[in-house]
C-alpha cells in the first residue's frame, strides 16, 4: 500500500507540472499579441538602461581608453575617496578620517541639494493648486483654455526655454529690465549674478511642467465619487468646505505617490536647462551633479572619475526614494510597493 503511494506521488507532480505547462503555452498563443506589443519596450530597457551597466564597473577601475573596460585594473573606492574627502585607511589611527574632498564635486552636490529641496517646496504644491483651481471652474470653454495654455510649456523643448529666459532677463532687450528702467533702475544682469540664478531657474521649472503635472491630481480629482459632493451639498457645505474636507482627502494617496517619485528624482535637476543657462560666474550657485559628471567625462576626459559621481548620485536617489517609500507606508499605509 506504501508503494503505491509513493508511486503516485511523483506521477501527481509530473501531471501538475504538465498541466501548468500548457497553462502557460495556452495563455502565450491567446495573447501573444500583447507580448508582442511589449517587445519593443523590453528592448529599449535592455539595450539603453541595463546593458549600460556594464560600464559602472569603470568607477571602480584606473580605467584607460586604450585598454578598455576589462583589461583596466581595479583601484577599489579611491575615485569615491577623491570625491568626498574619506580616508578609509586613517580609521582607528590619529590621522584625520576626512581630507577634505574635490571642492567642485562637493559645491555641485551642495547646489543640487539646495536647488532640489527648493524646487520641491515651492514646486510641488503648485500643480495640486491648478488642478485644484481648475476643478472649481464652470465656465468649461475658459477651462479648456487655461489648460492649454499652462499644459504647453511642458511641449517646449527645454533649450528653447532657456533661450526664452535669456532674452527675458537680458540687460538689453529684456522684458524684466525693460520694466526695471520704467522705474529708474539700472539694469541688472540677472544671469550673471549668482543669487539670481537659483530663483529664475526654480521659476522656469515650475512655470515648464506645473500645469502638464496637474493632470495627474485632474485624473484622481475626476475619481471621486459625486455622492460625497451632493452630500455635502445637502449638508449646507461651501465650495471651499467641499474642496477642503472631500477633494483633498480623496487624492491624498496621489499626493503620496508623486511626493515619493518626486523625492526620488530630487537629485536629477535639469541638466539641458542648467548647460544652456549657466555660465563659469555663476557656477557658485548653478553648478549640479549632472553638469560636473558632463564636464569630468566629456570635457576633461575623466571616465572613470564622472562615474563614480553618477554612481553615487544613483545611489543616494535609490537611498532616497527607499526612505520615502518606507516613511510613507509606515505612516500613511500608502506606497509605491
């Protein structure tokens, strides 16, 4: 009797396997049509984000043109030493642990920080805002225009943004100096200052995407169920009540995502923006991550120094997002895993 158990186990299994086999060819001939559709997407996946992986390893090579990324010998954390300043072999001895660091890559992380954290403060709220104020908007012939007209600086190419703003804030021929000498003043020139730089650039940003952002909270806004309007109708609620206690409520999780993808991507600022607008007198205040790999590697030819500053940007916005996630889903229950 124990035999025949023992036989008929593994011919269970085998049917099992069997049949999850032909689930599986069976679901693969019906919707081959959709795999196909996705192919094109996991190239583009593969050739252009994974397979350029196999780069990174130069951050941790003395990496040479001539000998190529495999016959480059490994040099371990000493570019990421360079970078911040860690002497890893000064630990448990009286030298000091940190020398310092590359004074341009540590004025580049300060300015993306700065420009990141400001960018989302002031940022952030100002698509919730619109696709708050447009949602309170009856009148559905100005609300389209109005959507228009904010959704389409999003369309721009950014280097012709900047030049926009360049011609804006020209000491000659722009508009804000023009106002300026209405009232005496002389004129300044904005993109050459350094204190300026921060302000237009976060300004333009915000004035660029606000508008295209606040289609997503339109979309969560456009999910909310008209009960809970008419009931606070029926309870005497005012538009500002409605939109106060129900509207804001209702996108909150929405709010949470974007926050997270958001701080996620705190440290990519704009780079095609910032190489148009900044220039060496205001590198004080301009000067981010991204354009200081472009000049490490492109310009100076530094490889494998540039990646191990793209590394390391990577890998704080991964710390980053990882955080934000973690805080999010302890306290909210909302998260993007």
């Amino acid at each position: 009797m124990a035999q025949t158990q023992s036989g008929t186990a593994p011919a269970k299994s085998q049917f099992a396997q069997r049949s999850r086999a032909t689930k599986i060819k069976d679901h693969l001939r019906n919707e081959w049509r959709l795999y196909a559709m996705l192919l094109p997407t996991i190239v583009w996946l593969i050739v252009f984000l994974y397979k350029p992986m196999y780069g990174l390893q130069i951050a941790f090579k003395d990496y040479s043109i001539f000998r190529g990324i495999a016959n480059s010998p490994w040099i371990g954390l000493e570019h990421f030493e360079n970078l911040l300043g860690f002497d890893w072999s000064a630990l448990g001895t009286d030298d000091p642990f940190w020398t310092g660091g590359n004074e341009q890559f540590l004025r580049a992380l300060r300015n993306t920080i700065y420009i990141s954290l400001y960018s989302l403060l002031i940022g952030f709220p100002v698509p919730i805002l619109l696709a708050l104020m447009f949602n309170e908007v009856l009148n559905q012939s100005f609300k389209r225009t109005a959507q228009t007209i904010v959704y389409l600086p999003h369309f721009i190419s950014s280097v012709i943004i900047a030049g926009i703003v360049i011609t804006t804030f020209s000491p000659s021929v722009g508009i804000v100096n023009t106002v300026l000498g209405w009232f005496g003043a002389d004129p300044i020139y904005f993109l050459t200052r350094p204190e300026w730089f921060r302000p237009i650039f976060i300004g333009t940003t915000i004035w660029q995407e606000a508008g295209f952002q606040s289609i997503v909270y339109l979309a969560a806004i456009a999910g909310v169920s008209p009960t809970l309007y008419e009931s606070a109708v029926v309870d005497g609620a005012s538009r500002w009540q409605m939109m106060w206690k129900i509207t804001l409520p209702s996108i909150l999780p929405t709010i949470i995502i974007m926050l997270i993808i958001r701080i996620g991507n705190m440290l990519e600022v704009s780079f095609e923006m910032i190489i148009v607008l900044y220039q060496p007198a205001t590198y004080e205040t301009a000067d981010v991550v991204n354009t200081f790999i472009y000049r490490q590697g492109l310009q100076s030819g530094q490889y494998d120094f540039a990646a191990a500053a793209g590394l390391f940007n990577a890998v704080v916005a991964f710390v980053l997002v990882m955080s934000a996630n973690a805080i999010s889903k302890r306290f909210s229950r909302t998260s993007l895993w």
